[in-house]
C-alpha cells in the first residue's frame, strides 16, 4: 500500500453564549488543520481511509488485518502527498 501525507481540516465547535457575527468570524479564525500520515486504504470521491499498521504475517489468518483506522472525508482534504509507493 502507498504511505501518504494528507493536510486536512477538522471540524471543531464552541459553547457559551457569545454574538452571531463573533461566533461566525471566530470559526474561520479557529479552524483546526490537521496532519496524518498512513498507509492509504481506500480512496473514493467521498472520502479517503488511513490505517495505521497493516499485518505482514504470512499465515492466512492474520494476513489481511489493519490496526487504526482513520476515515477524513474529501471535502475536508486540503493536500495530499505520496510518501512512498
């Protein structure tokens, strides 16, 4: 599987009673950027899935298994690079 880098944003949330117009102009400000980097286990048009760890076992059983999972969906992907092939 490819390593990759991807440049994402998360969402992220406030609570407390502030204005409107502060609570709109401080979402832009506080946007979380995020940076993961992982083997690529799926890329669709809606989403991309990290994992982790991959087993390299050669039994049949344990072949096929991958450890944290991360889903980033592709309108929230800023960048992403290849790693290694």
């Amino acid at each position: 599987m490819k390593i990759i880098e991807v440049d994402w944003v998360d969402s992220n949330g406030f609570s407390g009673w502030d204005r409107i117009d502060r609570r709109k102009e401080d979402t832009l400000k506080d946007t979380m950027r995020c940076r993961s980097v992982g083997y690529l286990l799926e890329k669709k048009t809606d989403r991309i899935i990290l994992t982790q760890s991959q087993s390299f076992y050669a039994d049949i059983e344990s072949a096929n298994h991958v450890d944290s999972t991360l889903v980033i969906p592709t309108v929230a992907v800023k960048k992403i690079r290849i790693l290694k092939k």
